[in-house]
C-alpha cells in the first residue's frame, strides 16, 4: 500500500511539473513582441528619448546627437499622409534625422525611400526605427560624406524618384559638430545643390517639397530657385512676413519648373 500511494504522488508531482511547464511556454509563446533595445555593443549610439507624434500611432526612438523637431514638418506628414503624394512611388528624403518623414511615407504606402543623412547616428536611428516598425525592407539608408556638400553625391548616376522630401538646415554657418549639420548649410551649398539637381533625380511629373520653420531661410530658397530657373509655391495659408524670424509649426514650399512641370 506505502508503495501504491508513493508511486501516485511521485505521478501526479511529476504531472503537476509538467502542466506548470506547459502552463509557462505557452504564455511564453502568446507574449506580444517587444520592440528592439538598442545597446552600446550592437550601435555606436544609443537611444536619447522615445517620442510620440501627433497622426504616428508608435512611439519613435530618437538617438543621441540626432535633430528632434517634428514640427518643423507637421505640414509635410500631413500631405504625406492625407493624399497620394508618395502611394505607390519612389521617394527620396533629404536628411532624414530619426526617420521620422521617411516612416510617414514608408507607412503611406511609398514602395521605395532612400534616406541620406551625414550625421551617422541619424543613418543607424533612421534603420532601427524602420526595423522596429517593420517597413525595414522598403527604406534604403545612405550616409553622405560631410565634405561633399552635393545633396545627390551617394545616389547611382541614373537613379531617379517621383518625389523628393528634405526638412533642409536653415542657416548660413558652418557646422563645428556633427550635430549642427542638422542646423546649419554653409553658404547654403546643400540647398543649392538640392535646387540644381531636382532635373536630373526627378522623374517625369515629380515633386520637390521642402519644409523650414524660419522666414530668412524661405527666402533665400526663393532667390536661389529663381537663380536655378525654377519657381516656388508656399502651401500655407499664413503670411510669411507675418511670422516671427523662427516659427512652428513649419511652412511647406514646393519647387516647381517655371514653366511646365519636372
């Protein structure tokens, strides 16, 4: 009898232990994903903040050293995101920062952006961001050399889009940290080239949009454009004189051909 009763609790321990495991991987396998974490041995940076933007349900990781300033392009997203601007096209941004413009895009329904940026902390954010997200396979990110100042220098000789996108460094000064490049062009070269390339990167019936948040920099972008025989379009219903030197949220402008369209 001692031997029945230990051999039925030995079984029903060993029963319990197994369900109990059972039990622990299955709620193991019905977790949710968890997003990535960014450690110092996997990237050279490391996460500064998570954000929250108006219209972007997921929260954005911004690295260390990277521009944060999503109002700089509340305009741009909003296009981005209420029209077929980008659906079904290729889609070039201009210093993409976090990613955040690039993701908008990727998310509306854009089959390819390629995002540049000289900042390479801003190449790795751009990458995790869109990784997290799953739209990782559709975003090419590119690192632009800081001593190239040719918006186009690390694209293919024949590579084109229907749209190109860039929230561009509003004054002129030169960069003393790899930081302010977000913040400052010199002598506006970066702009200049953005300009005088728009021809050759844009295919037949593209778009060049282009978002400041500062009322000297829009007309300098004015003047240059004409000097690039191209014109300008404010899609804002503010005055620009109106608005203080630096403004939020930003102002959209589009470059057109004067004549005719790209």
């Amino acid at each position: 009898m001692y031997y029945r009763r230990f051999a039925r609790d030995f079984i029903f321990s060993v029963s319990s232990i197994l369900l109990l495991a059972v039990v622990v991987l299955v709620s193991e396998l019905l977790k949710p994903p968890v997003a990535k974490t960014i450690t110092a041995s996997e990237h050279k940076a490391t996460i500064r903040s998570w954000e929250y933007v108006d219209g972007f349900p997921e929260r954005i990781a911004v690295f260390q050293t990277v521009f944060w300033e999503p109002r700089d392009t509340n305009s741009m997203r909003e296009m981005i995101e209420t029209t077929d601007l980008v659906r079904g096209k290729r889609v070039l941004e201009i210093g993409t920062g976090s990613g955040l413009v690039s993701l908008c895009c990727l998310r509306a329904g854009a089959t390819k952006v390629v995002a540049t940026d000289v900042n390479p902390h801003a190449i790795e954010n751009a990458r995790y961001n869109a990784d997290v997200l799953g739209v990782a396979e559709r975003l090419e990110a590119k690192l632009v050399p800081t001593n190239e100042p040719n918006a186009y220098e690390v694209l293919g000789p024949d590579e084109k889009f229907d749209v190109i996108l860039s929230n561009p460094p509003w004054e002129n000064a030169k960069p003393r940290t790899i930081d302010e490049y977000a913040l400052y062009d010199r002598d506006f070269q970066l702009l200049g080239s953005i300009l005088h390339g728009a021809r050759s990167r844009l295919n037949p019936g593209g778009r060049l949009l282009l978002a400041y948040g500062c009322r000297d920099a829009i007309k300098v972008l004015e003047a240059l454009s004409t000097d690039a025989k191209l014109s300008t379009k404010r899609l804002d219903p503010r005055s620009l004189d109106a608005l203080p030197d630096l403004f939020l949220p930003g102002m959209l402008v589009e470059v057109l051909p004067q004549t005719g369209k790209f």
